[in-house]
C-alpha cells in the first residue's frame, strides 16, 4: 500500500535536558505541507589512486536529522514553539480571559525539543531539536500560517505508533486575523491602529550541527545570533507613514541621516475560544520601504514596510515580544 501524504502529524515536548529525549508528546497538531521527517545525509568517495580510472570506495561524513514543516498557530503547542526559538518565557495565571498567560522574550539558551512524526503509516522520532527558524506570516482573514525548521541530534524510523494519548489540536480552532487589532508607527515606540492588509515575520537562530571526530550525527546543536526580520504591508489614506520614517517627524520635509526607528504591534484572536489571544510587538524596528509607483489602471497604494536585524535599547529588552493566552499552565516543566 502507498504512503498517504494527507495523513500528516507533529507530535512534540520539551527535554529535561540534552541527552534525555521526552517519553511522549506534550502536544500533537496537524499539518498544512512539510516533512515531518528529515535527514541531512552526506556522502563523500574515497579519493584514492588504485591503478584504475575510477574511485573504489564512498563513505558517510554526516547524518543530521530534523524536522521543516509548516502549520497553523494552534494556540496550545505555539507559545512552545516561539519559546523554542527566542529563549524566554514567564508564565503566569491570568486575571482575565483564558487561564494563562506567556510572555516570550530573548534568553540566552535555547531548550531542546523533541519531535514524533507521522505520514501515513510512518512513524517517525527526532531527539535533541533546537529550532533553527520560524517563519510567520497573515493575510486579510486566512489562518496565520508558521514554517518551523529544527536541527536534531538523533532520529529512529519505523516507530509503531506514538506514545501516550493526546488528540490533536486540529480540532480546537487556531489563531487568525479577523477581529484583530494591528498596529504600525515608523517613528517612535507607540504605534497606531493602521489599515494593515498583510504581515510578515521570520526568527532565525543560525543553528548549526556541531561535530566530533568518531560521530556521523551530531554531538550538539549550537545557536548563533538571533536574526529578527519581516515586512508589514499597509494601505494608507495619505504618505505619513512613509514621511515620518524618512524624515523622522510628520512635519518634516528633508531625508534624515539618523535612523529612524519604528514599531508595531499585532494582536490575533482565535477561531474557536475569543479568550485565547496572541500579540506580536516591537519598539525598535528599522523600517525600509519604497516610495509607490504610477499605475495607469489606478488602484489604492500599498506600502511595503519591511525590516531586518530588530534591536533591543536596553541590557535585558527583546527585539520582538510574544504574549499569548490560553488554558496551558507551563511550557518549562
């Protein structure tokens, strides 16, 4: 019987610690495309001269697994996945609305995760992940859409099944634009409700598999600098957004020098449960965006504001912060 590429499942936990992969899923969720299994399989020939005009031997010189797919934001297993990339999270019970609340922020380890995956009646395990990038993205009132990669240490093929029992959340709704509030300014720290039509963000860690001599997999997972960029797309009722990032004030008349940092702040309810929210904000965002061109066809101009490298202005700031809130108590145990 074939492979069913539409049966498609992610189950994942956090490790207690590198070495130790996680007995079974804390949380299990659907696909929208991806391999819930991959393997970076290098192989090399023995160059050698032996009397003959070919090569007589090939050798493996790395096998590093992981795992690259894409998913909607459930609201239970995504504040893992951001954690899993920014480092930082402090959560806590919640006065109002859902019964939790996460704060992510910048930390300077990333935990390690393991993943379970399935496709048709494969199955599929992942230990030792650290997630190298999440890539997010929202338009007009579609679900939001994330692209997770993660670098692995080990990986076992030809699981039964996996363990526990957990549904998965594909049932419970997900995180989406309608009713959301969106918020951009390109001068200064306290942004405004703006006609936003689309977005976008990427975090990347530039995690690398890191070797030792006797070992085809890899000994660790090492992250670099944290990589914060994306675009947010706008259609304004004038050019004052495009003024202020140029010039730094509404007023101003003449290019500025000096950069001129912006902000934004995007806030998402959920399809099912309008207790769960998620918040995106940054303060210290470099914005870069092309003035509009002529269209003799006519149409209302969209500005393009996209940014990379966010900053922080402070010892302990975060480049971007994620709030979300939902009925999960802890995603550090």
């Amino acid at each position: 019987m074939s492979v069913n590429t539409s049966i498609g499942l992610i189950g994942v936990a956090k490790q207690a610690d590198k070495a130790t992969p996680a007995p079974a899923p804390a949380f299990v969720h659907g696909l929208t495309g991806g391999q819930t299994f991959k393997l970076d399989r290098s192989v090399e020939s023995a160059n050698v001269s032996c009397g003959i005009r070919a090569g007589t031997d090939s050798y493996v010189s790395s096998v590093t697994p992981g795992v690259d797919f894409e998913t909607y934001g459930y609201s239970d297993v995504l504040p893992l996945y951001i954690y899993a990339a920014m480092g930082n999270i402090v959560s806590s019970s919640n006065d109002s609305g859902a019964s939790y609340k996460h704060v992510v922020t910048l930390g300077d380890l990333l935990p390690y995760l393991t993943f379970w995956g399935r496709i048709g009646g494969e199955y599929t395990r992942t230990d030792g992940c650290k997630v190298d990038q999440i890539e997010m993205d929202f338009e007009g009132n579609k679900p939001l859409g994330f692209g997770i990669t993660a670098i692995g240490l080990d990986a076992e093929l030809g699981l039964a099944k996996f363990p526990g029992e957990i549904d998965p959340s594909c049932f419970d709704g997900y995180y989406v634009p309608t009713g959301g509030v969106f918020k951009v300014e390109t001068a200064g720290s306290s942004p405004v409700v703006a006609p936003v039509t689309k977005g976008s963000l990427s975090l990347s860690n530039s995690c690398a598999a890191d070797p030792l001599a006797g070992m085809v997999t890899p000994a660790d997972v090492a992250e670099g600098k944290l990589s914060t960029s994306g675009s947010v797309t706008v259609k304004p009722d004038d050019m004052a957004l495009y003024r202020k990032m140029i010039t730094g004030s509404a007023s101003g008349k003449k290019p500025t020098g000096g950069m001129v940092y912006g902000s934004f702040d995007w806030e998402f309810t959920h399809s099912k449960n309008p207790k769960h929210k998620m918040t995106v904000s940054a303060s210290r965002v470099p914005f870069t965006c092309d003035f509009p061109s002529v269209d003799p066809e006519g149409g209302a101009a969209e500005l393009d504001f996209s940014f990379e490298n966010v900053g922080v202005d402070s010892r302990g700031g975060s480049p971007v912060t994620f709030t979300f809130e939902n009925d999960t108590a802890s995603y550090v145990g």
